[in-house]
C-alpha cells in the first residue's frame, strides 16, 4: 500500500496555488516563470554544472512462481551509502516506483527474438514538489534465440529528451558489446557538468577494439525546448484537433492521449504541453500510465495522462467525468466536450490554423529544431496578443510588492471573443502562477502597455 501511495502521491498536482519551487509539472517546461515581456525566452532552465543524473537502473523481467513475469531492478549505478533515514525511505520507495514505469505495459510479455528498441519518460513528483525524470530506452539484449526485452533508465532532475536519449544511444551500443563497458561511460558522465543552453560536454570513453572514443553532448540554445518534438505532434494530428487539444489545456480540463507505443505518447504530451509555454501545466502530468494505475482516469481534477492503445476498453468503462480523449494512432478525438470549436476566438484561431499549416506542408524543409522554433513562437505569439498587457495592470505598492489589477485587465480587451476567453483564462492555475511570478518580481515592461 506505501508503492500505491507513493505512485499516486507522485503523480498527483493538487489544484492549488502553488509557490515558485512547485510551479512546474510539464517536464518540458522551466521550473520558473518567466519574468520581464510576455514570450520572452527564460534564459534559465536547469543550472548549468549539475550532475546529468541521480541513477542508472536496469530494469528486467523475472518469472514468478505463477508463470507471470514482473520487472524488477537488476542492476543500479551508482550505490548510494550513508543515506539519512529520511533520505533512505524516498530513496527505496522511488526505486519500488521505477519498475512499473519501465513496464507500464504490465506482465503480458514473454520472450522474443526480435524487438525494436523504443525510447520513452515518466515523471514522478516528490513531496516537495521537486520532480524526477526518468529517460527509459527499452531494448533487447544481443544474443540468439528467444529472450526477454529489458529497460535502461537514467533517472535525472535535469528536462532535456534530445540529450538523454543521445546518451542512451551510447549506453545502447555499449550494451551490445557488455555490461562492463557501460560503467566506466556513465561515471565518466557523471563526473562532468551539465553544461550550459547552447554550450558542448566532451566525455572521453573507451572501448575494447575501438579505443577511446569522444563523445560530445550539446544542449539547445533555446533551453525551453530542450524537451520537445512538435514535428511528433503535427505528423498525427490535423492544425485543427491540435488547437482543440490547445484550447482544452489552456482551461486546464483532463485530457486522455491514447497510442500503442510508449515513445508515440511521451513525445506527444511534452509537446501539447509545452504549447502552454510560457505558461506551465500544474496538474497531474504522466506521459504513460502505469497498467495498475488506470484508474486515474476517474480523477476529479485536470489531467494530462497518455494510455496504451490496449487499455481503451477499459478507460471507457471507467466513472470518468468530462473529459478530451485524443487516439494519437488514428489522428482522432474519440471523446470531446462538445464545445472546442468555438474556445479560441476565430480570428486568432485561423492565424494560428494558417502558421501551423504553413509549418505542417514545409515538414520536409524544416529541421526538427526550426519546427519547434515555429511552433513554439506561433503560440507564444497567441498569447501575446491575448494576455500580453497584463504587465500594465499590476498595481505596485511602496514595499515594492505588486498587485494584479483582474477586473481592469479583462478590461481593456476590446474583443468580445477574446475578453470571453480571457475571463475563463484568469481563474486557471497557470495563469494564477504566472501572476503570483509577476507580482513579486518588478522589472521594467518596455512593450508591453
């Protein structure tokens, strides 16, 4: 019962007012609010000199007296020694989480003689609001005959999906050759920082037969993007379900994403958060769904969960209340509320259907970097003209401390449309956080009147 209280401890983000450190769930997203101009690009995202990782677990499947197979940790780097007690509990109860989320398929499995490896995360939420990412590359061990896939899963507090799955690319290969020469890689990356948005990691590596290898790690320039694929999202929706999709988040209701493979849903779900930016979803967040946790379907409150294709029978059995269900296999809503359509309002609505078709037909010019440019700056470009004057509507006190003018602001929007939407918009929890940010941070708006 603890793992269960744990499992939906971590995945749950209460419907509160949150403070700075609690603010962030999308794992794609900065852990501040950004301050200054509305779409300004926050130069910070994770401190730069960080460790990469807190672990590197294996994760493999055992066969149980009953016949079934469950996963199970087999291997784990680094050992941790001289825990607080504290610090122990939290420890153990993670690594129990760990396995479930590596398998989140359950124990239909038995052994194969061929598999394509995937790559996948999870998100787990700690008491105190601080998050873990775990980077998962599924695979099959070299060998002949039939045998069972097994997961490599760095556990790391650092967003970057692009860097991690490079790194699990190299742990891969090493794996293909032995055990024993993935060790001396990950210490050797562990030993390095994190380096900063833009900047380069050189990690020397050797390998029996090919000799001693340099390996360079280098992160985006644009930091808030580090975590996301929008290409991944445009190749299965139309620009039309994706503003749907858009419009649902920006009120904060539950959206359910439903896909076979666990990459398809991950990579999805940063990406339809990260369309928020530079607000954050502060809500449950969980990119695929553990079997044994479906039920969370049934959750009162706003969440953006992804399930496996299989599981969809009984998700629609479930007492769900309203909720947005998106099969990211047939680029279609199988569930809506019924009113999406008309949440964005229209003229905003068709210049973002316009960049998005723009960006959708030219997929093939475009590197996957200026698609997430693009995209990412066609939203925040919405939000702008939507939100942007909010900076004129705080009123500052002599402490310094400042004050958010709501009723004013809602105000002076002259769009019936648009005041219609903003008026919903200000009661969210994103807006709420970014406004909170705004208020105690007093920075010159140049701009934005």
């Amino acid at each position: 019962s603890s793992i269960g209280n744990f499992l939906r401890r971590s995945l749950r983000r209460a419907g509160r007012r949150e403070g700075k450190d609690g603010a962030s769930t999308a794992e794609n997203t900065p852990p501040q609010v950004p301050q200054g101009k509305l779409g300004e690009r926050s130069s910070v995202f994770h401190s730069a000199g960080q460790f990469f990782f807190e672990y590197l677990v294996v994760v493999s499947l055992k066969k149980m007296p009953d016949g079934h197979y469950e996963p199970k940790i087999t291997y784990q780097f680094p050992k941790r020694e001289n825990l607080l007690k504290g610090q122990k509990e939290e420890e153990e109860r993670l690594l129990q989480a760990i396995p479930l989320f590596c398998f989140p398929d359950g124990n239909n499995w038995a052994p194969i003689s061929e598999f394509t490896s995937e790559t996948f995360s999870f998100v787990l939420t700690n008491v105190d609001g601080s998050r873990k990412i775990g980077y998962c590359r599924r695979l099959l061990p070299s060998g002949r005959g039939v045998r069972l896939p097994e997961v490599f899963c760095i556990i790391s507090c650092l967003g970057c999906f692009g860097l991690f799955s490079k790194i699990l690319d190299e742990v891969e290969k090493r794996r293909q050759i032995s055990m024993a020469v993935i060790y001396p890689f990950m210490q050797g990356l562990r030993e390095s920082p994190f380096p900063a948005p833009g900047k380069t990691v050189t990690i020397k590596s050797f390998i029996p037969e090919s000799g001693t290898e340099l390996i360079e790690l280098t992160r985006p320039v644009d930091a808030h993007l580090e975590h996301v694929e929008f290409q991944a999202l445009l190749q299965r929706l139309s620009p039309h379900l994706i503003l749907h999709i858009f419009a649902s988040a920006m009120l904060e209701r539950r959206l359910i994403f439903l896909a076979e493979e666990l990459s398809v849903l991950s990579q999805c779900i940063h990406a339809v958060a990260a369309l928020l930016y530079p607000f954050t979803w502060a809500h449950t967040y969980i990119p695929v769904v553990p079997e044994c946790l479906l039920d969370t379907v049934c959750c009162p409150t706003p969440f953006m969960v992804g399930i496996q294709m299989r599981h969809l029978e009984r998700v629609l059995e479930q007492p769900m209340e309203e909720a947005l269900i998106v099969d990211l296999c047939e680029g279609k809503i199988i569930r809506a509320v019924g009113d999406e359509e008309e949440i964005l309002p229209g003229k905003l609505q068709n210049e973002m259907l316009i960049s998005l078709n723009r960006h959708n037909n030219n997929n093939n010019v475009h590197t996957s970097e200026q698609v997430n440019a693009l995209v990412s700056e066609a939203f925040v470009h919405f939000f702008v003209r939507l939100v942007g004057h909010y900076a004129s509507h705080i009123k500052w006190g002599r402490s310094g401390s400042g004050s958010f003018q709501e009723r004013a602001f809602c105000k002076a929007i002259a769009s019936k449309s648009c005041r219609r939407l903003v008026k919903k918009f200000v009661k969210t929890n994103m807006f709420s956080l970014f406004i909170e940010e705004a208020e105690k941070s007093r920075i010159p708006q140049e701009g934005n009147g």
